[in-house]
C-alpha cells in the first residue's frame, strides 16, 4: 500500500501508524457493555449488542480498526479518537463526514451479517465475491475506492479474526500497524489464560424479540 491519504495532514489528523487499543466489558443495563481505550486514551461510550438477545456485535469496532489498519481508511475511528481532517473543510466533510460514516458502518454491519453464516471466514474459507462486490460499491466516491480487491479482503479477514477473539475471550487488546496492514488480537496483560474460549462466536437463532430475555448466548 504506497502512501496513506491522510500524508500531508498533521500528526494530529492522521490515522496513527501504530494502534494500542485494549477493551474491556462491564454490565449494564442492556447487557455486557464494551469500553474501548486507544493508546491510552479512553474513546466513546459502552457499546452493547443493541439487540434482544447476545449477537456479538459489540466487539464490532474492531471491524472499524481492521478498515484503519488495513485500509488507512475509517471514518468511524476518525470520529471517535477525534483524528478528522478539520484542517482541510472540503476533505473533513467529504472523507471524515456522514457519508463515509454511513459507508464504515455498512461495510461492517454487512460483513458481520455474512460472516455468521460462513463459520467466520475461519478454516481457510474465503470471503464471497459478492459481498467484496458489495464493499467495493459502498466505498463509491470515497478515497478508500483506490484499495485492492485484495485490500479489501485482507481487511474483512483480520478484522472478522480479532472480533472472534475479543468476544471469545471477553476483551483483551488489539495491536496493528498501518504501514504493514495489520491488526492482531493479543490477550490484556495479566489477565488468566483460557484453555476454552469464554464463549464462542455461533450462529444461533434470529435475534429476534422472540426469545425472551438477553440470553447470554452467542447468536
């Protein structure tokens, strides 16, 4: 990946090259709440499932991260960690506004609705075609267009690998490297090694209001 589109903009405006981000989970009153802290900073409020049963998808902004990572491209981090290009208006409302926000969200909503049905990308399986047809759609008019097919995949694969991580073992950190396009999930220092995931990302059910209460199964 030759050059990021944030180069020219101060250090304060750009994608960090290097990301430390830990997470963590609490209760609340939706159900577990996930914290995110980015090189040492706390960002955003507790994200929960948002849903009548345990989906998983409050780990998703690791999804976001992977876009960062391997992309150098996500609306949504740029927000959260206060990094958009206010310096240049046209680019912060073009690249760094709603539109791309909406694109970020998308591409990982859709991501995480396919992947639960294809064992998570996990065993060697490949990402469909159809759905990097659908990514390389939404990222229309959007600096990120310029990213690979290739790219694109590689970003849906580590980004889907760390969220099963987080969310087997109810947190820990994500470390990643831009200039590499890399995203790894490593266990939070200190905390106790689990010989079986906490619990493991499945496909259970629809998620709908249908079932009674928040579960704590992973759907």
């Amino acid at each position: 990946m030759d050059g990021q589109f944030d180069d020219e903009f101060p250090p304060g405006e750009q994608i960090p090259r290097q990301i430390e981000v830990h997470f963590t989970s609490s209760p609340t009153p939706y159900g577990p709440g996930v914290h995110m802290v980015i090189n040492g900073t706390r960002v955003g409020d507790p994200l929960t499932d948002n849903g009548w049963r345990e989906t998983g998808y409050r780990w998703h902004d690791a999804l976001h991260l992977a876009h960062a990572m391997c992309l150098g491209w996500s609306p949504i981090l740029r927000g959260l960690a206060k990094l958009k290009r206010r310096s240049d208006p046209r680019v912060d409302h073009i690249e760094d506004g709603g539109r791309a926000a909406v694109a970020d969200e998308a591409i990982a909503w859709a991501v995480f609705c396919r992947a639960r049905h294809r064992d998570w990308f996990e065993h060697d399986r490949r990402v469909d075609g159809d759905l990097l047809d659908f990514v390389q759609a939404m990222t229309y008019g959007l600096e990120v267009a310029e990213r690979s097919r290739a790219e694109i995949e590689h970003a849906i694969r580590s980004g889907v690998s760390c969220m099963r991580s987080l969310w087997w073992h109810n947190g820990g950190i994500l470390r990643g490297d831009l200039r590499q396009q890399s995203l790894e999930w490593h266990p939070a220092t200190g905390a106790p090694g689990l010989s079986v995931p906490r619990a493991g990302p499945t496909w259970e059910g629809s998620g709908s209001r249908s079932v009674p209460s928040y579960a704590g199964i992973p759907a």
